[in-house]
C-alpha cells in the first residue's frame, strides 16, 4: 500500500508537477508557474496541495474560494501522474484539501467536469468520494458537453 505525504505546494515541487502536467493533459504545464504565484507569494485565500511518494511530487490539487459567498470553494485542478492513478492517491488530495478546508470552517467544496464518455472515470472518482452531482448546464463546453457540478458539503 502507497502512503503518500500531502502538503502544501512549494517552487521545489514544480518540475516534477510540470511531469505530472504534460502526461495528464490537465492544462498545459507552461501556465503552472503563474498560477501558483500568488499561492507562493502568500497573495491569495486559494491553495495548492502536492502528493509526494518517497519524497518525489507526484500529484496536485488546487482549490479556490468562490467569490461573494460565504464558504464555498471550488477545486479547480485535480491531478496524478498517470502510472499512479487508481491507487487512491487523487482520493488521498481530495481529502486533504476538505480537511484543509474544514479546519477553516468552510461549508462546502464543488468541483465541475465534463459530462462527456472520456470524463465517466472523473465522475466516478468523485461520486467515490463522496460527492453528488448537484448541476448540469447542457451544452456548456461545447455541443453536446454538459458542465457536470459536483457538490460535498464539509
């Protein structure tokens, strides 16, 4: 069994979280430096968590408070290497940020994604945890690719 460490995000995490990037396909691993910024200049409220297994950057999670409510976060960037996926390291980041979060006393974390068949594991993977799909606005990303919402509260 793999037990990994979760903790904050740090600059020396970052080329092997730009790995992590380029074999997901998340976004492109490029725009990582400065979306972390402010979270390592201590400009914002959102967080960056890494997974480290034997001390090596292995997967991220970025959440994000949504602006004008009272306790609701949005966890934007969820991602393990792929060679690692399936052995509950993503459920072990998604912990981790709630626990964050609840220590804070937030009230509820959400997550979107895509209703499309390359997305069914993603849905799954938070249903899994917990999660319910509390909206769906059709057509969203593109024709006939809904924005699937997913909701936990804390």
């Amino acid at each position: 069994m793999l037990k990994p460490t979760i903790k904050p995000t740090t600059e020396d995490d970052i080329p092997a979280l730009l790995i992590v990037l380029d074999q997901t396909g998340l976004f492109p691993s490029d725009m990582l430096p400065d979306m972390l910024a402010p979270s390592l200049q201590g400009d914002t409220g959102a967080f960056w968590l890494t997974c480290h297994l034997d001390g090596a950057a292995v997967g991220l999670c970025y959440t994000a408070p949504e602006e004008l409510t009272d306790g609701a976060w949005n966890m934007l960037a969820l991602a393990v290497r792929p060679d690692l996926q399936g052995k509950k390291l993503g459920a072990a980041l998604v912990a981790a940020a709630e626990q964050h979060l609840r220590e804070k006393n937030q009230r509820i974390l959400i997550v979107d994604t895509s209703s499309t068949e390359d997305f069914a594991r993603t849905r799954t993977f938070y249903a899994r945890n917990g999660y319910e799909e509390e909206a769906r606005i059709r057509d969203f990303w593109s024709e006939g690719d809904d924005k699937v919402i997913f909701r936990k509260a804390l």
